[in-house]
C-alpha cells in the first residue's frame, strides 16, 4: 500500500492574460499502485511558478563537481480567468480536485463554473471511460441530457478527449447548463479539466447560445494542457502567453 504524494497547486499572473491554474504532481514510486485509505491533505499553496531550478552541484572523490540536470516538472494547465477565486480543494486517495467560481458567486447558484482533477500514479488509463465517468449525470438532476461524441488528438504531445455536456433544464438550479470536458494522460498522472455555463432552460432541437460564443468557450477549452517545464518537447507556454 503506497502514500500518496501531495499535489501543489500554483497560480501565475500572466502580466495582463488570465491566470494559470496549475497543478504539479509530486513523482510517485517505481510501481505505484493507487492508495486505499485517505490521506491528510496539505494546505493548499499559492506562489509563482518556479523557474526550471539552477543545477546542484555533487562533489565526488578526486574529481571536480558537476553540475546535475533539473528534472522537468509536469503541470497540469486551465486559464484562469480574471476576478475569479478558489473555492475547494479536496483531495480522497489518490485524486485532487479544486474548483473555482468568478467572484461573488457559489458553486450552488454561479453562472460559471471551472473544475481541475488529478488522478495521481494514473497512467494509460482508458481515456474514454474517465470522460464518460466525469460527464456522466443522473438522470433525475437535468430534464434531457445529451453529450457529444468523444474526440480524441494529442495536446502538446499527450494524448486527450474531448466532450461536451448538455443539460436543458438542471432541476435543482432551473437553468440549462453547458460543460465542457477534457481528459488529458501525463506521465505521471490523468488529469480532467471542466468548465460550466448556466443559462436559461433550453430545447434540444434548438442551439442554446450562438456560434459564436460556443467557439469561444471551445477555444478556452483548447488552452486546457499538460505540459513540463523546461521541456523542448511539451513546453509550457511562456508568461507572455506565447
């Protein structure tokens, strides 16, 4: 039975672009099996996201010390829009959840909704089924409930799917409710990214928002990634949002 490392959460201002929240998994063991019993959570950290750190220097016998290469980081990446805040953080064995609402609003009765998921030691996990499990409703909480077929690609080099959710009438809030779901494999961890709209009950057979702000809500969901800082190969993006 292994310990569950704990997962930091960082959040960046972006000189004028969102902020980013991030999630980093601490590495697991060499064969990590998925824990049993629930950890006590550390407090939730906010700072800066850390450079890739100087090399550490090792002195060995007769020999001139040399300088160790830093280890990419794996974090996990959802815009985070302005004037929003945290408003949970959970973490029950090996999965971390947060979840954030514009200021001024609750999780129960806000307009908008963003969740992060981390599935620590996960890996080569059947992508498919995690989005069917994450989108998945009881069907006495909404009216009609209809969900996209799953697209897959690779997203900065990891592998993802993507789905949206809609429900015409939630019957606790009385709204319609659009969410959109990304699933993304890391390699040291699954990871799933959330982002809900509330707006007014809607028909099936009619759009519920025009085109144009479904794109721009898929393009928000097109910045949700995975990446490893200090990496050529699944770069972060840069403070400057390049």
């Amino acid at each position: 039975m292994c310990m569950v490392r704990s997962v930091l959460v960082i959040v960046l201002a972006l000189g004028g672009p969102p902020l980013w929240a991030q999630t980093k998994p601490k590495p697991g063991p060499a064969e990590p099996q998925l824990q049993t019993q629930k950890p006590v959570a550390p407090p939730v950290q906010t700072q800066q996201l850390p450079a890739q750190q100087s090399p550490t220097q090792t002195q060995r016998p007769a020999a001139a010390s040399q300088a160790a290469p830093a280890q990419p980081a794996e974090l996990f990446l959802m815009p985070m829009p302005k004037g929003w805040k945290q408003v949970s953080a959970d973490e029950q064995y090996n999965i971390r959840t947060i979840q954030y609402v514009p200021e001024g609003q609750s999780l129960e009765k806000g307009d908008e909704m963003l969740r992060s998921m981390v599935f620590s030691f996960v890996r080569d996990a059947p992508l498919e089924t995690f989005l069917a499990l994450a989108s998945r409703m009881p069907k006495d909480e909404c009216q009609e409930v209809m969900t996209t077929p799953a697209a897959k690609g690779l997203i900065n080099g990891y592998e993802s799917v993507f789905a949206t959710r809609f429900c015409t009438k939630n019957r606790k809030s009385g709204l319609g409710e659009i969410t959109m779901f990304k699933v993304i494999q890391g390699k040291t961890a699954l990871y799933i990214g959330e982002r809900t709209w509330r707006i007014k009950p809607f028909d099936k057979d009619k759009p519920p928002v025009p085109i144009a702000t479904y794109d721009q809500w898929t393009g928000y969901m097109r910045a949700v990634l995975v990446c490893e800082s200090g990496s050529a190969m699944r770069p972060c993006p840069k403070p400057d949002g390049k």
